[in-house]
C-alpha cells in the first residue's frame, strides 16, 4: 500500500494548512477489506504548525456499501466521525525520511470504527427470495424451545 493521505511537513509554514480527498472502494480494498463493496468517502484535514508542534484536526464523511447482514444485498450506510492527532517531526512520524505524516491508517482505521456493527435493511427491503427462505427455516422448528427436539430425540433413542 503506499501513502495514500500523506502530508508533507517540510518546508510546511506555521500556521494553517487544510488538505482534501476523495476516497473510493480502491482505499479500502488496499487495506485488504473486501467487505467495502462501493465508498465514497471525503477526508479534510486541518494541519496547525507551531514551530516543532503539529496537531492535525481530521473530518471523515460520506458513504460505504456493505453487504446487509441478513440478507448479504448491498446496503448504503452514511458514515462520519473526526479525530485529532499532535505530533512532532521525530518522534512518531511514520515517514520520517521524508519529513511527512502518512495518515491512511488512521483514516482507515476510523472510516471503519465509524460503520454500524449490525448493518441490516430496514424493514421490508432486504431481498425478498432470501426472506422467503429465513422464513421458511424457521418454520421447520419445533416449537419455541429450540431444544424440544432434543427431547424427542432422547425419548426416541429408549
């Protein structure tokens, strides 16, 4: 993978620097995620410079197509969060022989973190052949104890 959202610092100005990109399924897909079907993803990044100090003020937001847990149809979810990073040349950069900050795993890591964990249609629009047959396998048990038929099976093994 190489660095998607790098930022050079030298030769960087003090002060204010804002820096922009559009992410697409192939960002995470270089991460190794496959469960990324579509992306479109915006990243802004604030970076202040002090002298030594930096702090990076990062904004994520957009939307990612993930297979629906029930059904496993593509499904559109909104994703957003933002978070801060302070570092100094040197010290935890991880490009460190090109004077820069490579955030990608960062923005990855959070991109993900952002996702629903139970990720599912609402109501009525998961693929109906697929609900069909959820329907249909829950119609074979027994009862509504799922171990009544273990019961049985002792009663008829006597």
């Amino acid at each position: 993978m190489g660095d998607i959202l790098f930022i050079q610092l030298k030769g960087m100005p003090d002060g204010n620097s804002r820096f922009h990109w559009d992410l697409g399924k192939e960002f995470f897909a270089s991460f190794g995620n496959s469960d990324i079907l579509e992306a479109s993803v915006e990243v802004d990044v604030k970076v202040e410079k002090s002298g030594e100090s930096i702090a990076l003020y990062v904004q994520l937001g957009g939307k990612v197509t993930v297979p629906c847990d029930r059904c496993l149809a593509p499904l559109e979810v909104e994703i957003g969060t933002d978070f801060e990073l302070d570092t100094q040349p040197g010290s935890d950069c991880r490009n460190e022989e090109e004077n820069g900050i490579d955030i990608s795993q960062d923005v990855y890591d959070y991109a993900c973190l952002s996702i629903p964990m139970h990720r599912v249609h609402a109501d009525g629009l998961c693929d109906q052949d697929v609900v069909r047959y959820l329907g249909a396998d829950k119609a074979t048990v027994s009862g509504a104890n799922p171990f009544e038929s273990l019961g049985a099976l002792l009663e008829k093994n006597k």
